[in-house]
C-alpha cells in the first residue's frame, strides 16, 4: 500500500534521513524508535506530505505523493492520512465535538453521526460538548485519536502519542487507538520513545544514525 523508497533528507549541508526505505501493509502496524533529534518526526513529515524529500520517493499505491500538485496533496493529506501528534493540537475554543469534526468540515463531509459513534467508543460521551482544557491528557489524546480518524483514513501516523501520559494512560491510550486501527483495518506508523508499546506492533524498526533497521 505505503514504499519509502531510499528516501534521504537533509538541510544546512547536514544530513538526518539516508536512504531509508520500507513498505507499510494495509491493516499493519509498524512501530519506529529512536533517540530524539534522530529523524523519526522528518520522516512522518514527509510520509504524510508535509515535507519533501532530498531524495527518494513515497508510493501510495504506485502513485508518487510529492510529485502531486498542492491542491491534490492537500486533499490527499486530508482524506488519506490521519495525524496524531504528541501535544495533541486541539483548539481550545472549540468543543470536542468540533474539534473532531474539523477535518471532515473541510472535506465537505458529513460525519457527525461517525464522531459520535468514536465519542461514545473512546469513553467521551458525556464530554462531547466540552471545551479541551477541561479535560485529562488521556482524554485529550483521545480527542485527537477520533479526529485523526474521523475521515476513515488508509493512513495513520502518530508521533510519540503516549509521550506525555503516565504508563496507565500511555497504555490505555495505546490499547484504543490500536484497536481502533485493526478493528477498522486501517495501516499506522507510530514513533515513540517507548520501546514495550512499540513491540506490540507488527513490525518495529530503528532508526539511527539517519539509518532504519528491522529489529523484529
């Protein structure tokens, strides 16, 4: 479904990814650790079309991401790919619910009654008309969860998104967005520093020194 293909990165004459490649199966979870400053987020950044590549392709089925033109790369990013970030990026204006339906608001979905069925599967039923700073860190990333999935997404990349949480968060938070991924057959690539959440998933890799290696 998903190749990185010898994708390379650089900038101010140094180098952060060399030639890193591997494929991503639909319904697969692949897990990538690694030290901070070691690449993991520039290498999310530019599955998910963020960021180009120096050098090196990324396929999503056959077709090359970067060499689509901005409005298609946007709606690719939109439709395709489901974001989950550490610090949650939640706007602290809006209710829950909104900030879940953001994303379909600009697709020009309708999805209200999907984000209330991930609402009420997340555990955040009585909550859905609250604003984001009354809420837990486990609560909040699991506002982020529903968002990143509300466009019923191929694709989700979750950048260290139990960081922040304590270890009886950070495995409850992992448990649902893990489930949620296999229980709708949808592909993620996570990052994270926590190498025992990581092995729960099908394939874990490292990277280092601007490599990536299969460990298992």
């Amino acid at each position: 479904m998903l190749q990185v293909v010898e994708v390379c990165k650089g900038w101010e004459g140094q180098e952060v990814l060399s030639e890193v490649s591997f494929e991503l199966k639909k319904g697969e979870i692949i897990a990538i650790i690694g030290a901070s400053g070691s690449g993991k987020t520039t290498l999310l950044n530019i599955i998910g079309g963020l960021m180009k590549p120096s050098r090196g392709r990324v396929l999503f089925f056959d077709q090359d991401v970067h060499s689509q033109k901005e409005r298609d790369l946007n709606i690719f990013r939109n439709r395709k790919i489901g974001f989950i970030f550490q610090t949650y990026n939640l706007l602290s204006g809006l209710s829950i619910m909104e900030n879940i339906l953001l994303s379909a608001n600009i697709a020009g979905l309708s999805s209200k009654d999907r984000a209330k069925n991930l609402i009420s599967l997340l555990g955040l039923s009585k909550k859905d008309k609250d604003l984001p700073g009354i809420l837990s860190c486990g609560e909040q990333q699991r506002v982020a969860i529903a968002r990143a999935l509300i466009n019923e997404p191929e694709i989700i990349l979750a950048d260290e998104p139990t960081g922040s949480l304590d270890t009886e968060t950070a495995d409850e938070v992992f448990s649902l967005l893990k489930e949620r991924v296999k229980g709708e057959k949808r592909s993620m690539v996570i990052v994270t520093h926590n190498k025992r959440l990581a092995e729960e998933a099908d394939r874990l890799f490292l990277l280092e020194g601007r490599r990536l290696f299969k460990v298992s």
